[in-house]
C-alpha cells in the first residue's frame, strides 16, 4: 500500500419463565417508570426474522468528516474526503437522504443529533452516522475539543426517540482508539492437515443499535493519505458490491477480512510504524437481519 497516515492525533405476563421464580439485577440502580409508558409503534412482527426495510424513505445518513482542527496537537487528516465523497455516494445508492458536515465544533455536533432525533422517523427504514476523525481510547474529537462516542447515539434510544423504537441505528466510527500498533503476526500451513402482527411486545430501550469502530480500543487506524482510510474503503467497496444482497453482520465479517488482510502500513522512512495491521471492531445489538434491499 502507498504511505499511510495514523489517526491518533419482560417478560410478558403470559409467559412462562423456564426456571420458574424471579429475576433479579446483578447491582443496584435506579430506575424511571416514566420508559414503561413509552409506546413506539411497532415497525415489524415480534418474531421477524428481519428488520422492515421497506417503509417509504431508507432513512437519514449524516456524516461527520473532521479534516482540521483547533486543538494544535491534531494534524489536518489529509484523504478524510476521499472517504466522506465514497461513503456519501455508496450510501445514496442504498437510498438514503446524506447529509455530509464538516469541521463542526462539539457544540454544533451536539444540537445537529439532538435536532435529528426530535424528528419523526416513522417513514425511515433506519438512521446511519459516520464519524471520520482523530480519536483517542474512549474520545472523539470535533474541531475544538473532545467528546464521549456515546454522545453520538444517546439521544437515539427507544425512550428518547420513539419512532426509531425497533429500527436499525447504525455508527460507524473512523478514528483511532489509541496509540497501540498491530504488528501482526505470520500464518503457516505446515502444521496443517489437508405483514405485522397487532400484540404488542417490549424491547429494551439499547436494542437495535449497531455500532463499529475501525480498530479495537487501544490501537492505531491507519488512513491513506491520497486513498483514504482503510476501514471506509473497505466497507464502501463492501457497501458498493453486496450493500442490498447481503445482511449488514455478514457484509461487515467481509470488510474486517479485507481490513485485515489486504493493508499493511507503509511507511519506511519510520520502521516501528511500518508493516503494521488493523482490525475493525463491531458491537452489534441487533435483534434482526439486516439487508437493505432495494430501494424503489
């Protein structure tokens, strides 16, 4: 690969328990009686093997590409629009409304997604986000400072925004999670031998979301500086290639291969930087198959 650039800087009264008695939690805490009177409407039967992608508009896509910065240790993140540019146009073939931002400050971030889930999703398939920018283990940055990446899908819960209640929520995240380096390792064979149902039902209120980071929590994501970064060129060719046919977890197996497989680091002039790896990492609270589909 060419130079690369790392990115541091109820259960229902009905039903029977299977062990007979109660549940109980593993810790204290609180809770709100408030949530058990929130009604979403239901947008596919209890027992769907897949989620419903065919509500009259796929749903928003709002991308968050960070180039430049005011915090003065951050470099300007040369390639980050060859990214925005791939993933907008693989994302409107999938049918979705993009919206591309740039360079916002925390606070405009902040009002932009708390905006997005006072909206009524009810004709929307689903919500995708994609931040592109500098990161660091358990922070984002904006232009000026740095965020928590919960910030992102806070405000998207079933409690807070109804009308995405058991609908897909994706986030991509494209930065790095520390300062770590994959070095990876070498493989041998020589050791080798040759229409919707009326009764109701309850969902958590974190069910439906998917969430991937481009690498695991401490290490390094690797950017291209004339390509982009790794991770978005992976999955927008996925997205490009299989994005309607195959179901997202499957689709995402294929870019964490490529990911892994196909880049390595390439950066002689610094030897403990070059010939590095990287891996995807996916935290997925789906409850169904998810295959976009076409979109008429």
């Amino acid at each position: 690969m060419s130079e690369a650039n790392p990115e541091n800087n109820g259960s229902g009264g009905e039903e029977q328990r299977p062990n007979g008695g109660g549940d109980e939690g593993d810790a204290w805490g609180s809770s709100d009686p408030s949530f058990s009177r929130i009604v979403g409407r239901m947008p596919v039967d209890r027992n769907a093997a897949f989620y419903n992608m065919k509500h009259k508009y796929r749903g928003f896509a709002i991308i968050f590409n960070h180039e430049h910065f005011d915090v003065h240790s951050l470099k300007s993140r040369t390639g980050t629009n060859v990214d925005s540019d791939s993933l907008s146009k693989v994302l409107k073939s999938l049918g979705f409304r993009v919206t591309v931002l740039h360079n916002l400050k925390f606070e405009d971030v902040n009002k932009y997604i708390q905006d997005l889930a006072a909206m009524d999703h009810s004709d929307n398939d689903c919500l995708l986000i994609a931040v592109l920018s500098h990161g660091e283990l358990g922070m984002l940055y904006a232009k000026d400072t740095h965020y928590k990446p919960d910030n992102l899908w806070y405000y998207f819960t079933a409690d807070r925004c109804p009308t995405l209640a058991g609908k897909p929520k994706l986030f991509f995240i494209q930065a790095c999670q520390g300062d770590k380096l994959d070095g990876g390792i070498t493989l041998s064979n020589r050791t080798e031998t040759d229409g919707l149902s009326s009764a109701s039902y309850r969902i958590p209120i974190h069910a439906d979301f998917l969430i991937v980071f481009s690498t695991v929590p401490g290490y390094f994501s690797w950017r291209n500086t004339t390509r982009g970064s790794w991770f978005m060129q992976a999955l927008c060719e996925e997205l490009r290639y299989s994005g309607t046919e195959r179901d997202i977890l499957t689709l995402l197996t294929f870019v964490c291969q490529k990911v892994a497989l196909d880049y390595e680091s390439n950066t002689p002039d610094m030897p403990t930087m070059h010939q590095q790896k990287q891996v995807p990492c996916i935290t997925s609270m789906l409850t169904r198959l998810l295959v976009f589909g076409n979109k008429k």
